[in-house]
C-alpha cells in the first residue's frame, strides 16, 4: 500500500514538475489520486552538484528551501522553479537542473545540478564612442573607436565576487578598477561595491543643435580629462529587493576652447566641474532571467543629489528617477512586455553637460536612435508583443572541450513594438525641436539570444515623422 501511494506521488509529481521544465525520478502507473499534490513531504537532504569554483553558501543564498522543511508537493514545485530562476540569474551558471528523489512516501532528497561559467575573461575591447551602434554605421569611423583589454573576473574567490580592469586607447584612454563584494557579513546581507577610474579625450561633444550632437576635436591634445571615484552600499535582506546607497566624487576639465564654443557647457564660464554625488536606491526583481526576461516585473526607484555644497562651482540639483517593468506569458510561444520609466529633476539650473533625458544607451524610444533629446525631465513608455519562434534549445558542439562552452543554449523571438517618449526641456528646447513634444515609434524585430548573456536585436522601425531604418541592438528592449 505504501509503494503503490508512493509511485502515484512521483507519477503526478513526475508530471507536474515536467509542465515546469524541471525533473523527478518517477515510473508510470494506471492509478491517479488527486489529492496527491497536496500531499505533504519532508525536505531531507540538499545535494550541490557541479560547482566545482562556487562556494555552497553563495548557491544556498539563492533556494527558497532548505533541508528539514515541511512542503506540500505543488508548493515545493514552485519552490523549485524560483530558485532554479534565482540560481541562473547570478549569472555564475550555463544551466542548472534540479532533481527531486522521493526516499519514501513522505520523504524527498532535492539534487542541483549545475554548469559553472567559464570566469576569468582577458577581453578584447572593440567599442565604438557614439551612442549606439546605428550611430557609429553612418560613418563607421575607425577614428571613433575604442581599443584596449578588460581583465574580468567573476566568481571571483567562489563567492560571487566580480573584478574587473580595463585599459582603453584610441578615442578615449581610460583605465578603469571595479570591484563587488555582494556579501560581507555572515547573514549575507550587506555587500560594497568599490570603483574608480580616470580618462582623457580628443574629442567632446559640446552642444545639441536639431537634435544632433555637435562635436570639436584636436588631435594634438587631450581636451578633457575626467575621474571618477565611488562607493556602493548594498542590503539584500531578502533575494528579490535590494536597497543601496551610494556617494562618488567626480572630476571633470575641459579645454578653454570648449568653453568658447559652449559658455554653459559646465556652470558659466567654467572650464572645471567637480561634485560628489550622494544618493539611494531601492529596486525589487522578480524577473525570470535578468538579460531576457519573459515572466516577471522589474521595480526601482533612485534620488540622487548632485552637489553637496562643499565645492566651488559644484552643481547643485537633486533628481528622482524610476523604471517599471512587467512581463507576461500569454502561452509557451507568446509573450508581452510593457514598461515605463521617467525622470523628474530639480528646479536648479543645470548645465549641457549635466542636462541628460533620452537618446543615451537603453533610454530611447524606437525609431529614434539618431536623436538625442536633452532635457529635465522625461517619460519613456514600451510595449513589445512576442512570438518565440525557437523557444530555448540546446546544441552541443562536441569539438570543443569544455563544457562551459560546448553546451550552448539559444532562442530566436519575432517581436513587434510601440514605444512612446516625452521630454520637458526648459533650458535647451529653441533649436531642439522633438523636445516638448510627444515622440512615437514602433516596428517588427528579431531577437537571438544565447549563453553569456549574448543578445542580438534586429529591428525595423519608424518614427513619427515617417523615417524608417533597420536598427541593431545587444541588450533587451524591456
């Protein structure tokens, strides 16, 4: 009686768990009950497998079950999928499986099975300067291009730790140190972030006309020079929310030349800014995989303060920003995506240089990557409706050794989109004329994703005033 109950467990739980990409050891059998599912059962073993570099405190850090717990079965599953989903969103891992063994009719052992990242990477640096890739094509300037090597290290000691050097040359020289510690105490709560580096430049944007940024270059000298110093703090009381405060100090000169074209490039007349910035954040992330997200939402809101008052010349702003985004699984093959995001800023003058809103790495609407919209403040809106044409599947390439490459996950997404943007301009708005007014873009894409957080977005898109182009883009829209 108690082998025929306990096989009718594993069939059903066999069953349930495969809806959710996870495994059991099951057998098949005629019988049913339907109160399996309810069934209670005793956690009493939690096997790591496979992390051979990872330390089993920071892989325990991401389960939502722990051995001695007391679960019903359909509670546990989805206890599992979450952590499954917490584990890879790490990013310490290629893929991870979990296994559930029954030993017993109320007992289970939970096995985890993973496949560490490759971790140190001494990467080339090929960048290009403008602002996004489509930019850069329309003059494919080999002369607006970065050059150098990234020293990066995840994982760094088993703890999750990330370091990372660069060195960059061509059209900016920097060199770079950051450095995460996600956990310092023994709860593993607090964690600190430390980072610092410095550039030089031959070339500055030094003001906005049409929506155009307009740049002066010498190539006999460096005509600004900047440095950056901070501090992180971070609190992660629970997996999915995450408070941080943080103060940097910042250091930034210009020629005198920029200064003649632009009066009010920094505070007027000025060729030096220096600040420290103070400021706190507050984020909350239930996304399912953070580069690609399909299920989920996404949650932060930042105040930061520009200027303490401790510096000459020092700007003196504070503004608040926010970004929501939420994910939805229509079926296994469709999903929808909408998100919004907005920035309200201070009443205090701010400079060019100081004055950012859309047209700046992922803040953009579509259709629009060619335009850069300054101003206080901003609303960005986005919608995507998508079709997986390859839902993720998994290729092997045997001739190469290491399963940390050899294994390689990828999906492919047909996805069409309507975003819309306004930006409040009170400064700069005269010869910039998509400020003040509502921006609206949308297009079809094609998105391939892979391992590594590899992202390959291909879209088509059109803009109000009816311009259309092919765009390219390495991160997800949403």
């Amino acid at each position: 009686m108690i082998d025929g109950r306990l096989s009718t467990l594993k069939l059903l739980f066999f069953l349930f768990l495969s809806l959710h990409g996870l495994s059991v050891n099951a057998f098949s059998l005629d019988e049913s009950d339907e109160d399996s599912l309810r069934h209670k059962v005793v956690i009493s073993n939690v096997r790591l497998v496979g992390n051979k570099v990872t330390h089993p405190r920071i892989i325990n850090r991401e389960l939502i079950f722990m051995k001695g717990d007391t679960l019903t079965l359909d509670l546990l599953t989805g206890m599992i999928n979450r952590s499954k989903e917490n584990l890879m969103n790490t990013q310490l891992f290629n893929f991870v499986d979990i296994e559930v063994l029954f030993d017993g009719p109320d007992r289970v052992d939970i096995i985890i099975l993973m496949t560490e990242r490759w971790y140190i990477f001494p990467i080339p640096i090929f960048e290009v300067v403008d602002r996004n890739f489509n930019e850069w094509w329309k003059t494919r300037s080999i002369a607006r291009t970065i050059y150098g090597v990234l020293i990066k290290w995840e994982n760094f000691r088993g703890r999750n730790e990330s370091l990372r050097i660069s060195l960059r040359f061509g059209y900016t020289e920097s060199f770079s140190i950051y450095y995460n510690i996600p956990y310092l105490n023994q709860n593993q709560t607090n964690g600190i972030t430390l980072y610092t580096g410095m550039s030089r430049n031959h070339e500055v944007p030094y003001t906005l006309v049409g929506n155009q940024i307009l740049y002066y270059r010498d190539l006999d000298s460096y005509i600004k020079h900047d440095f950056l110093g901070g501090i992180r703090f971070n609190h992660r009381a629970v997996i999915h929310t995450t408070t941080s405060v943080f103060t940097e100090f910042r250091s930034n000169t210009v020629a005198d030349t920029i200064v003649a074209l632009n009066e009010n490039f920094f505070h007027p007349g000025e060729r030096k800014q220096q600040f420290i910035n103070l400021g706190a954040q507050y984020k909350r992330d239930y996304r399912d995989f953070v580069e690609y997200p399909l299920k989920g939402y996404y949650f932060d809101v930042e105040v930061v303060k520009q200027g303490l008052g401790v510096i000459k010349n020092e700007p003196d702003n504070i503004y608040i920003s926010s970004n929501y985004r939420k994910y939805f699984e229509l079926s296994r093959r469709w999903h929808f995506a909408a998100g919004i995001k907005g920035k309200v800023t201070g009443l205090n003058y701010l400079s060019f240089y100081n004055t950012r809103a859309l047209g700046y790495n992922a803040d953009f609407v579509r259709g629009y990557e060619y335009y850069v919209i300054n101003g206080q403040n901003f609303v960005l809106m986005k919608s995507n409706i998508k079709f997986s044409i390859l839902p993720q599947k998994v290729f092997r390439a045997d001739y190469i050794p290491s399963e940390k490459f050899s294994i390689i996950p990828f999906s492919i997404h047909l996805n069409g989109y309507v975003d819309a943007g306004y930006v409040r301009d009170r400064d700069y708005a005269l010869h910039n004329p998509l400020a003040n007014s509502w921006l609206l873009g949308y297009g079809l894409g094609l998105d391939f994703v892979t391992y590594y957080n590899i992202i390959i977005r291909t879209e088509y898109s059109v803009n109000k005033m009816g311009e259309n182009g092919l765009f390219i883009h390495f991160a997800a829209p949403i």
